[in-house]
C-alpha cells in the first residue's frame, strides 16, 4: 500500500474545557496520521475523545473547548493561485473563511443521527445541491443532477422522485444513505464517519459499510472511522487506535490489533464483548468500574484504576509513553519495552 | 398473594385453554393494529399491522430474545403481552402460581393484581427514572402502591435490593443524575425486581450501555434470573448480545414471528431465509473474516400496506409462486423450532459458523 501519502496528519492535538469544575481534558495528546485510500478506525467508549478528535478536525468544538497542536492536511496542489498544499487545521480562525472552504468540501463529515444533519423544512435535494452552488461554480440543473445520481449511487430507489422530498418523508436507513450521499457530493479527501451505523439495524449497516468501501475505492479517499462496535472496526479499518480517557492506548495495523492485542485495555475491550457464533453461555469477562471523566485528570494512566495490572508505583506516577513494540504497533503501557 | 389468588378464580370463571406444561407465558394469534386517520371526520383509511398474527412461547425461567429490525413490532409484541397498550386480538397466556390467566381478557381490576407478577426493564436509563425522585423513591414505588411494605419496613426492603442489583446502599437518598448509564439501569433493574415478578419484559436494557458496562449489566441478567427463577423476554437487535443471553430466539419481520428456536439451533441451523439474511450481516470482529452479507433488495415492507402472502418474498431469493399467494402457516420443522416458510423443510440455508 502507499503510504506515502499522507491526507491529515495530527500531531499532539489537545482539546481542553474550561470549566467551573476544572479543566476537562477531553483530548489530550493525539498523534495519527491517515492516508489516501486508507481507513483509520477510532475505537472507545463514550468520553474517551473520539468525537472530539473529530470536532476539533473541523475546528466544530463546541465552547469553551480550545484545539492546540498541529492538524496537518495536505490539500491538492492549487498552483495557481500559490496558496501552500499543506495547512494547519489548527492554526486556522475557527469562524474564518478558509476552514468553512474546507469543511463540507474538501473534508466531509458523517453523524450517528441523520435527522440532526438535515434541515426538516428544506428538500434532500435542496440541502444537496446547496452544497455544490455554494462551493462550485455550477448551475441549478447540473447540480440537482449531481444530487440524483448520488441518490441512485447510494441505492435510493426513484432518485428522481425521492429528492424533492423531505427528510421526514425518508426511512432511517434512507435518511443516512442520503446523509452519505450529501456528504460525498464534493468528493472529500477526507471523509470522518461518526458511529454512522450505530443507530441502524445490521442489514441496512452493512449495507452502509460497503457503499463507504465502494465509493472510497471509487474517489481514493482517507477515512476516518469512529465507533464502539469491533465487529464494524474489522470489517473496516486497516489501521485502528483504541482511545481511552483523551488519549491512544494502542495504536497498529489492524490484524495486529486484533490478534495480538497488548494494553490491557484493548484485551479486556476484546474480552467483555459477546461474539455472535461462540455457543458458550457462560458469564463475560466485564471490565470493573466506570469510564471516568477527564476532569483534571491526575498525571497518570487513565486505565489504572480498573485495570486488573495495575503496579502501584508505576502505573500512578506519570502517563506511559506511547512506544513501539513492533512493526506499525504501538501501545502506552508500562508493561511494555520498546523495540 | 391473596390479589393473585382472585386472579385466579377470575381465570377459572373464564375458560383458558390449556398451556403446555414447563411454560410460563404463551401468546397465541395476537394482533395489535393500529388505526390510520385521515380527514377532519377522523375517517380510518387503514391499518399498521405492528403486530400480525403472533404465536411465541417462553418457558418458565428461561429467556426467549426478540429480534428483528427497527420497526418490525417487537417492542409493540413486548408491551401488548404487558397490556401497557390493548392487544387487537388474540391471547396472552401466563401461569401464575398454577393457574392459568389469560391476560387479554381480565378486567382492569383483575389485571392490577396480574401486573404484579410482570416488570419490564427500559432502553434509556436516562429518561427512565423520574429526575425527581431518590433512588428510594423509584425502587420502592412498586413495593408502596402494591400495599407490600411501607416505612421503615420498605426502606430495609429497598437496602436489599441494592444489594442484590450491585448498588451501594450508601446511595439510597441519591437522585438520578448522581448515575452513571450503567448504574441506572442497576436501579431500573432493582424497582422491576422489588415486588418479586416472574417475567421481566427488557426492552433494549444494555443498547445504551457503553461496551465495557454492558457486559457487567448482561451477567447482571443472568446472577438475577438464576437466583430468583426469572423469565425474560428480551427484546434486543444486537443479535451477539441476544445469542449470549437468551435460551430461545424469535425472529421477526414486519410484524410477523418468522421463527423461533433454541438459540444455537436458530443460529447454526436457520430455517427461514429472512433470519438467514439477519445473521449473515453481522459483522465478526475479525478481520480476517470479511462480511459476506445477503444483500437484500428493495426496502423493508410497510405495515400499512404489506405485500401479499409471505410478508418477506419481495426480498428472498428463495420465494416462487406460492410465496406470492400464500401466507405460510407456522410450522414446527423440529422439536420447539418454528418457522413460518413454505420451504422451511427444503432450504438448506446457512447459519453462522462457529
């Protein structure tokens, strides 16, 4: 695979809130980098910063949340004008017209709930084409065209139909198909697909996932995948990171991950889940406690207080390094040497 | 016990049909349509089939798992065997103590003292629980307006309780908000079990949960029921968590049961090619095991206007001519498995691989 080109590449990202309470670390510390035609799967529970990696990509986080570290994105070479191939995302005024140019452009976004992504009193195709009038300089024909073909790209039936109707008038699993197909209609390099198949039942999910496969083949673009669900990751991903409480606990190539997972984290993650298949009835080997909140976190590893490897004295003192412990694998556990 | 026990007179009164010994809940033909209004005479213009036609069977403290698709009726099914909404038609069968009841059909006074014995266990924790109440207040609700116990009496009751379901005592006088997802649904799980009832209706209990809590509350399940003999119904559509769980599966499609079966027989042996689609859509975590998922066409029928004969043939690649004309009776194609196709005995279709 090619992996010298890179679409974003996020080093050290941090998200911070400030609050009454204290200062919620939400983000703290993220490095990835995802490349043409590659899918990177974010793996985590609820609060461990998975969407908030991704809000702060856009520069979407909500206030009073601050995004510091760099977001690299290597936009196509625009020569003419000799604006520079490579900006930083996060270097850039949040409500300023150089991120609004990206977003929904060049770097498109997908939800878990499509009702929220569309407007209830504008037409599908409205909402579609709008998105192309605002950023191409095409006429009203040619872009409803483009939203019809998108539709029946995405398996809508009577495209010509369905887009001159709302939302309300879509079923769920049509809905996010047509939130897909709006999301594409730019051809994004970058496509950040919020546990868009959460809320969806598995025939219309997988559904979902290889039309994502497909049109990725079709237009090379990065993916960024984020979800709780393994069975979606593996089907997905080439790459995974396993979040934990704001930060990568485990980071490598996907058979890597999930063959020879090593933070404790990722293991217990692999264990507490039922796979369809096994015939055992037997209890799960749950994870103790709760996912805590980042709220001033202590200098640390976030997993330390249910992690059942827990050293006192070295898993309570400073947050472990990220290192490598074998080819495209890495982990942030004291357990481990690096190699 | 004496509220039970007029139940059962009431039952006597009325002739009930026979139930299979070993069952504690049987439903038989039950049917919840919905009414379609148009107009400013509120003229009816049709039908939603939510439930069409349901015959399931659950044995006494075993757990029978109702999947299917968003829509499909299941939580309907689930609330009309409550009598939380009024069934169309049909029967609802549950032996309580050794009689016979046939739910459907007992005054609302009766069915006061029937509630008793069913519970049903909620989606969301978060808007499950009344903001406004301590934990004391909603887990010993039940306990209150059924006269069992009151004061200091309930209070200890309600200490038990939080025992059994994993919460800190300590906690009693907390308000809900104080919780995490997954201990509220601990709570729900403690007011569904403060009156002593012998089947739980769960909704989606552990969809909300994250992965790492889910499976603490799923063991949950399972310490309480073989501890109190509990049955479940429990309506789930991740269908990992319902093989886990579940002692028998029922499958069903635009209102209908297609089948049921023991669970690993429906998942290794599936007789009815919708459940057959449903299992190969699961997504194994293993990459090296790519999905291969039946891809179904068209849309999922409408139970305003459903398609002719079997509900399904539109999208199975099996159906043929009769499939069209034909709605295929409930057959049982091995020992407790039912399935509703013409060709149940002929398909060999493929389950999933262990």
């Amino acid at each position: 695979m090619n992996q010298t080109d890179p679409v974003i590449e996020v080093k050290n990202l941090r998200t911070h809130f400030r609050l009454d309470e204290g200062i919620l670390k939400a983000v703290d510390g993220v490095d990835f980098t995802i490349h043409k035609n590659r899918t990177l799967g974010i793996v985590g529970e609820s609060g461990c910063g998975k969407s908030v990696t991704a809000q702060a990509i856009l520069r979407i986080v909500p206030r009073p949340g601050t995004v510091a570290g760099e977001i690299l994105f290597y936009r196509e070479l625009s020569g003419a004008n000799g604006s520079a191939d490579i900006i930083d995302l996060a270097a850039l005024d949040a409500a300023g017209p150089q991120i609004r140019d990206i977003r929904g452009r060049e770097i498109a976004m997908i939800f878990q709930e499509p009702m929220t992504a569309f407007s209830p009193v504008h037409t599908i195709g409205f909402q579609m084409m709008e998105a192309v009038l605002v950023h191409e300089k095409v006429g009203n024909d040619a872009a409803r065209q483009r939203a019809v073909e998108m539709l029946r790209r995405v398996g809508i039936a009577n495209p010509e139909r369905r887009v001159d109707e709302y939302p309300y008038q879509l079923s769920g699993g049509m809905r996010q198909r047509a939130m897909i197909a709006m999301a594409l209609m730019l051809r994004p390099k970058l496509l950040i697909a919020d546990e868009p198949t959460t809320a969806l039942d598995v025939t219309i999910q997988a559904q979902i996932l290889r039309l994502i496969k497909e049109l990725q083949a079709e237009m090379g673009m990065a993916v960024m995948f984020i979800t709780h669900n393994l069975g979606v990751i593996a089907n997905m991903a080439d790459e995974v990171a396993v979040m934990y409480l704001g930060r990568i606990v485990e980071y490598g190539a996907i058979d890597q991950i999930f063959s020879q997972p090593q933070h404790p984290y990722t293991q217990a993650l692999m264990r507490s889940i039922p796979k369809v298949g096994r015939k055992s009835r037997e209890r799960l080997l749950a994870i103790a406690g709760t996912v805590p909140v980042p709220l001033n976190p202590r200098p640390e590893c976030g997993f330390a207080s249910r992690c059942t490897q827990y050293i006192a004295g070295r898993c309570d003192t400073r947050v472990p390094d990220l290192i490598t412990v074998g080819p495209n694998h890495q982990v942030r556990c004291v357990l481990y040497v690096p190699r | 016990m004496n509220l039970s026990k007029q139940a059962g007179e009431r039952a006597a009164q009325t002739p009930v049909p026979a139930m299979e010994p070993g069952l504690l809940l049987e439903v038989r033909n039950l049917k919840k349509y919905f009414p379609i209004e148009r107009g400013f005479l509120r003229r009816v213009v049709g039908y939603v089939r939510a439930v069409d036609d349901v015959s399931i069977s659950v044995p006494e403290g075993k757990t029978l798992g109702l999947v299917g698709e968003s829509g499909c009726g299941k939580t309907t099914l689930g609330r009309c065997i409550l009598r939380a909404i009024e069934p169309t038609s049909g029967e609802v069968l549950m032996r309580i103590n050794d009689d016979v009841v046939n739910i459907t059909s007992l005054p609302s006074k009766q069915m006061r003292a029937v509630r008793r014995h069913m519970q049903m266990v909620f989606q969301d924790p978060y808007s499950s629980l009344d903001p406004r109440k301590t934990i004391l207040d909603i887990v010993g609700e039940p306990l209150r307006l059924n006269k069992i116990a009151e004061g200091r009496d309930l209070q200890q009751r309600v200490r038990e309780l939080m025992e059994v379901v994993g919460l800190n005592v300590r906690y009693l006088k907390r308000y809900p908000h104080a919780f995490s997802g997954g201990q509220r649904q601990r709570i729900g799980l403690a007011r569904a079990l403060s009156i002593n009832p012998k089947l739980i209706v769960c909704d989606e209990p552990v969809s909300a949960l994250d992965v790492s809590v889910q499976a603490q509350i799923l063991n949950l399940f399972q310490d309480l029921q073989k501890q109190f003999n509990l049955t479940y119904l429990f309506v789930a559509h991740d269908l990992s968590v319902v093989e886990h769980i579940s002692d028998e599966v029922a499958v069903m499609y635009v209102g209908k049961v297609v089948e049921q079966a023991e669970t690993e027989e429906l998942f290794q042996h599936p007789k009815h090619p919708y459940t057959e689609a449903l299992l190969s859509a699961v997504p194994h975590p293993n990459p090296k095991r790519p999905l291969h998922e039946i891809q179904l066409q068209g849309e999922i029928a409408n139970p305003a206007n459903p398609p002719s004969g079997c509900y399904f043939h539109p999208r199975c690649r099996y159906a043929k001519e009769i499939c069209r004309a034909e709605t295929p009776p409930r057959i049982e194609v091995g020992p407790r498995h039912f399935s509703a196709c013409h060709f149940a005995h002929e398909l060999t279709l493929q389950g999933v691989e262990a």
